[in-house]
C-alpha cells in the first residue's frame, strides 16, 4: 500500500484569511484520507485563527519535521518560536516577515523531497518584500527556487483553464512585452501541461487577442495580426491545436471557452477577470513549468474580512485536491512511460 502523499501548506499573511480557510479546509476529517496535510506556521498563531474562528474542536498535531507527519492528521511544523502580535485585517511588516518564514522553510522541504507539493495561503506582494524575497509574488519566488527557465500562471477550475503571457506587470508595458516567442513558449508550456498534469491528449487550446477586437484588422492596434497570428501559425506547425485570435469579450460573453480545453490570455486581468467569474469561488492558481507541484487559492489575503468566520474555504480546498491529483497524474504517466505499449493503449482509450 502506497503511503499518502505529504502535501506542505504555508499559512500566508497571518494578518489575513489564510489560516482561517486552513482551519476549515482540514476541519472536516474525510479529507485527511486523501493526503497528509503539513502546515508551517506557528501552534500560537494557528490557536489565536482557532480562536476568532470558534473551531475550538480543532487541533493540529505539533511535529518538529516532515519526516514525523502523522497520517490522518493535521499536522504543523512550529517555523519560529517567538510569540507575534496578530492586527487581523492590517497590512504591516509582522504579516510579511512571517509569511516568509513560512514559505522558506516549506520550499526547503519540497526541494529537498520531504514533500510531495506545495499550496500557498495568500500573501501580501509589499509587505514580503525583504532579503531573500524580492519578487512580484510566490511564482516568480519559486520560479527562483526551482531554477525553471519559465512558468506558466495557470488558473484552472472544472469549467475553465486560462493561462496567461504576461504576469505581473502594469498593463502599458504588455503590447511591448508581447512576442512570437513568448507567447509560442506559453503555448507550448500549456499544451504540454494539459497533456502530463491534466491528462488531456489532445488539447484544444484558444488564444485571446491584445486589442478590443482583436485589432479589427489592424485599425486598433497590430499586435493581434503581426505578432500573435504568427505564433498561433508556428503553435500549428509544431502539432500544437491552438486557435485564434479571438476577442476577448466576445468570447466569454458568448460562452465560446466552452468549445475549449484552455485559453491562453495576453495580460492577467484579460484573463483572470472572466476565470475568477466563471470559476466561481472554486478557482486555483496552478504553476505550471515547476520541476514540483505548487497551487493556490485563486484569492487574496482578505483582510476586509479576516476573522470574521465568514472567508470561504472552496478555493482552497480545491487547492488542495488539485495539487494531490497532479502530483498522482505525474507519477503515473512517468510509471506508464516505462512501459510504451500499456501507456499508448491507455491514451487511445482517453481519446
């Protein structure tokens, strides 16, 4: 019998609703029976969240390493020792300093195999700002940490996966980031991506275009028929079933992404304003191109309603589930590569 696998959670921002929707997520006990859950954070903090959140039936198993997780149980790695103050609802340095403490001391247990995959609570892009963390958020950090050339931003959910080709940026500098080879290599990170960690053989595969219309022919803009017509073009030629460029609005509006396995967007909000609707609560952040498996809740830290027992735990639990399929899809397919005959007839019968 396989041993469950060891699914590291860091608890974000204290300040915030990570925590809160930990709590919630591992309170039901029938998920601990897919997966040993390790949260590093703090017994104190994570008692003061139990608290405001009235789980007082609810208790983590305290371990000094990943090595000592007990299955069936919540358990939390202690990642520092001195009492902090919690401001639920604020932004300040305590929230980003241990929030880092957190992260670093999880990734050094993913890096070194200690554990299966990774899902982050929200943090806060300003306030984790300090030596050692001096990115625009967890994916460039762990891009960082894993040595990956690139990653693919993948939000994904049942009804909709969307990818994007520019990340973190301020939207003037999207048209001059924008590339044949970048979008290609999203393109390519994509298709490959739905193919070993979601098991569709065949994805088909929309891509946005920049401007309203899609250009219109070029009298709103270029960049949709001179640069990202192109590498919809090369995508085809290298086998890739990728189509477009489609408006945006029209797109979603006429529910044309439901003809799709994942859309490929330009910018992040062209591409998370219409997940984060569509998905409904139930949305993750997937890292794609990671040599390990890292997800997230597809929200932020909450502050308006932290502590206030009103933070929904979907997305995270989702976060959860998600990472835990993943890393088993992988494996798997690594398993039947070994043996081509089993792994070719397994594929034409998904097909």
């Amino acid at each position: 019998m396989k041993d469950k696998l060891k699914i590291g959670i860091t608890v974000g921002d204290i300040n915030g609703i990570g925590l809160e929707v930990i709590i919630k997520s591992l309170q039901d006990s029938r998920i601990l029976e897919h997966f040993t859950p390790i949260v590093y954070g703090n017994t104190k903090v994570a008692s003061f969240h139990r608290k405001a959140i009235n789980a007082h039936d609810f208790n983590f198993q305290v371990i000094s390493s990943a090595e000592e997780a007990i299955a069936k149980k919540a358990n939390l790695i202690n990642c520092w020792q001195e009492d902090v103050k919690i401001t639920l609802g604020e932004e300040n340095e305590i929230g980003g300093k241990y929030a880092f403490l957190s992260l670093e001391k999880a990734c050094e247990d993913l890096l070194a195999g200690k554990i299966d995959a990774l899902v982050t609570a929200p943090i806060n892009k300003h306030n984790i700002q300090q030596e050692g963390f001096e990115f625009p958020g967890h994916t460039e950090y762990l891009q960082a940490k894993s040595e990956a050339k690139d990653v693919l931003m993948f939000m994904v959910s049942d009804e909709l996966k969307v990818g994007v080709v520019t990340g973190h940026i301020p939207v003037k500098e999207v048209a001059n980031t924008l590339s044949e080879d970048a979008i290609l290599h999203k393109l390519r990170m994509m298709h490959a991506s739905l193919k070993t960690d979601f098991w569709i053989q065949k994805p088909k595969i929309a891509v946005l275009g920049l401007n309203p219309h899609a250009g219109d022919h070029g009298l709103i803009g270029l960049e949709d028929g001179e640069i990202i017509a192109p590498a919809i073009e090369k995508a085809k030629s290298e086998g890739i079933l990728c189509f477009g460029p489609y408006p945006a609005d029209g797109f979603f509006a006429n529910d044309t992404y439901t003809k799709f396995d994942a859309v490929l967007a330009m910018y992040h909000d062209q591409g998370l304003i219409p997940f984060k609707h569509i998905a409904s609560r139930a949305g993750v952040n997937f890292t794609a191109g990671l040599s390990f498996v890292r997800t997230s809740p597809d929200h932020g830290t909450g502050y308006d309603i932290a502590g206030q027992n009103v933070a929904s735990a979907e997305s995270f639990r989702e976060a959860l589930f998600s990472a835990v399929h993943i890393v088993e899809r992988r494996r798997e397919q690594k398993e039947l590569s070994a043996n081509p005959l089993t792994f070719r007839r397994l594929s034409r019968d998904r097909d």
